[in-house]
C-alpha cells in the first residue's frame, strides 16, 4: 500500500503536483505568446473571409494555417530575443 501523509496518498499527491505544473506551463505558455495567437486568430479569420469572398463557397485550405505558422514565427522571434544580446557582443568583440 502506497505510504500516506496527511491522509493523502502518493498517486494522488503526485497527480495534484502534476497538475499544478501544467497549470503553471499554461500561464507561461500564454504570456510569452499571447500576442502571436491574437495575431494569428485575427489573421486567420481574415485570411478565411478572404478565401471564401474569392472562392465563393467553403473549403479549407492554406488559410487555416496562419494561427500555426504566427506560432511558429513567435517561437523564432522570442528565440532570437534571447541570444541577440549575446550575439551583438560577440560582434563587436570580433570587430572591435
């Protein structure tokens, strides 16, 4: 039998710190990148307008991937945020 504290199991109180970890995942997911999925849903919504107008009936096609593709451009942007700094000093360590 699995020990217990607190009347708590160790499933269960590994199941609570599994779930307080993804909570916390979730958060920081959507504060580096709150700005591309905006970006991405507006783009996307008129991107599909736009295809419909030219079209003239439903379908879907390459404009259902501009949520994905601003994730993707968000994930290199803040990338590069990171290490332009250390990038820009070594520059001017090679060329000073």
């Amino acid at each position: 039998m699995a020990q217990r504290e607190f009347g708590i199991s160790f499933q269960v109180r590994q199941t609570l710190l599994l779930q307080v970890k993804e909570a916390y995942d979730m958060r920081q997911f959507v504060r580096l990148y709150w700005f591309w999925v905006s970006l991405g849903l507006v783009l996307t919504k008129v991107s599909v307008e736009a295809a419909y107008a030219e079209r003239g009936y439903k379908a879907y096609g390459g404009e259902w991937l501009m949520l994905p593709i601003m994730l993707n451009v968000g994930y290199f942007v803040n990338e590069a945020r990171m290490y332009l700094p250390d990038l820009i000093e070594e520059w001017r360590e090679e060329k000073g």
